[in-house]
C-alpha cells in the first residue's frame, strides 16, 4: 500500500519541477521567486519524504523483477538475488553517470 501511496508523492514533485520549467520561461524574476519558495521548510521536509518513497518504490521495483523476469542457466534459474542485484548496480551506475554529467 506504501508503494501505490508514493505514487502520489511523485506525481507532485514531477508537478512542482513542471512548475520550475514553467518559471524559467517567465523569466529570471520568476524562476529566483520559485526557488525562493523551494527553500520553504515545508517544501524541504516534502522534498525528503519525496525522496523517501522514490526509494521505496525503486526497491520494491526491484524486488519484483524475478516474477517478471525468469531467466534459465543451462537447466536453472539465476538466483532471484542475482537478478535484484544486478538491477540494483546498473541503477547506481547510471546515477553515477547522471551525477557525474551534471557535476562537470
């Protein structure tokens, strides 16, 4: 249930960046007033609950992989840890890339 409610959380951190892009064609007035509002408490403390379910949604996601994905090895299964794990590296290493693009 924690899963489908951060759906919602998303939905409206993907409305509040919408609104930021929105701003910054309005102009420089109105994009420095938007982030102003950003650095609200309110906004910071919804901005880590945010961050919170993305993180559940994205391990929860992660575990559901070997009911969707059965792959055979010669006449086994791969582990269902080995799938998750593998989903879970190739989750950090394009954060990495992502982080590392936006940083240089």
């Amino acid at each position: 249930m924690l899963r489908e409610l951060s759906a919602v959380f998303m939905a409206v951190y993907v409305v509040l960046m919408v609104i930021m892009v929105s701003r910054i064609y309005e102009g420089q007035d109105a994009y420095e007033d938007y982030r102003d509002f950003l650095k609200s408490p309110f906004v910071i403390v919804f901005h880590l609950i945010a961050l919170a379910f993305a993180l559940l949604h994205s391990i929860t996601w992660f575990q559901a992989v070997p009911r969707a994905i059965r792959i055979r090895r010669g006449e086994e299964f791969v582990p269902p840890q080995a799938l998750i794990g593998t989903h879970i590296l190739a989750w950090f290493g394009i954060s990495v890339v992502i982080i590392g693009i936006f940083l240089i």
